[in-house]
C-alpha cells in the first residue's frame, strides 16, 4: 500500500516536472556540491529575482521529464546532484547567473548541459551561453549604437541648414 502511494507521488512529481520542462524557454542543468548553505542561499535569491525556478531534483525524475518532452540528449550528464534552473521568459538568465556563479567557485559547482528553445547545449555552450549580456544589456546596447549615426545626421543637415541660411543673407 505505501510503495503505491510513494508511485503515485512519483509519478506527479514527474508530470509537474515535465510541465515545467515543456513550458521553458531555457534550462540549465548543475552539478552543486561542495557549496555552502549561504552560497546556495543567495544564488536561489538571485535566481528568483530574476524569475528563474531552481530546484534540486532525483536524476531519474528529470530523466522521465525529460523524456516525456523528447530531449534524450541529456541522459549522459545526469548523475551525481544535479540542480536544475528553468526560465519561462528569459533565453540566458539560468545560463548567465549560473555561469557567473560557477567562475567563482573552484569545482565545487560545475554547469552540466541545458537548452533554449529545444536546442540542447553541452557544457561548452552553456558557458557561451552565460556570457551574452541580457536582453536589456543588449536593447540599450542597440539604441546605442543606433543614436550615434543619427546624431551626426542630425548635425550635418543643421550644417547645411545653416549654411544655405548663411548664403542666402
């Protein structure tokens, strides 16, 4: 009777885990030993505030979810801890606060693989990942860019404004 009810809940759990999967715009998989309870603390608040669920997760719930969803890429990096952090509305957030992290730490919290938009990344791609800016960094990256030459539109057709102007007296 118990092992059904311990069957059930681990059958939830995984249809709870593959929603969130399959409603994930990014994901990023971690292995998280060897951190401190105040390091996991206040990396779990920087993902929260940056609306990224983060959850420690079994390697055979996430192996299921991950099959329901048809990712069978990531059967390879799921032993040992593996955390897991998924973004609903951000491509890079999991990648580059997870990233940023892990520099930090000496092989004590290793990123594992993730995905974006379905697309799977290994280690190597997480890591680029978490180097591009985010989407703000980039949109004002852009404006930016784009004020410069319209400014000096804007001042050469004073210019030739002003010296027609000039001409003209």
């Amino acid at each position: 009777m118990a092992s059904e009810k311990v069957l059930e809940a681990k059958k939830a759990k995984v249809v709870k885990l593959t929603e969130q999967l399959q409603s994930a715009v990014s994901c990023v998989f971690v292995d998280y030993k060897g951190i401190t309870v105040e390091q996991d603390t206040k990396l779990r608040k920087e993902l929260r505030e940056a609306g990224v669920h983060y959850s420690v997760e079994k390697n055979t719930m996430l192996r299921f979810a991950l099959h329901n969803i048809g990712m069978n890429d990531f059967d390879g990096i799921l032993e040992g801890t593996t955390a897991v952090a998924i973004s609903n509305d951000d491509q890079t957030a999991p990648a580059r606060i997870l990233g940023k992290f892990a520099e930090t730490q000496d092989d004590k919290f290793n990123l594992k693989a993730g995905f974006v938009e379905g697309v799977a990344y290994d280690q190597a791609g997480v890591m680029a990942l978490s180097k591009i800016p985010s989407k703000d960094v980039l949109l004002a990256q852009l404006v930016g860019s784009l004020q410069g030459p319209i400014q000096k539109l804007a001042a050469t057709v004073k210019a030739v404004a002003d010296s027609k102007s000039d001409d003209a007296a």
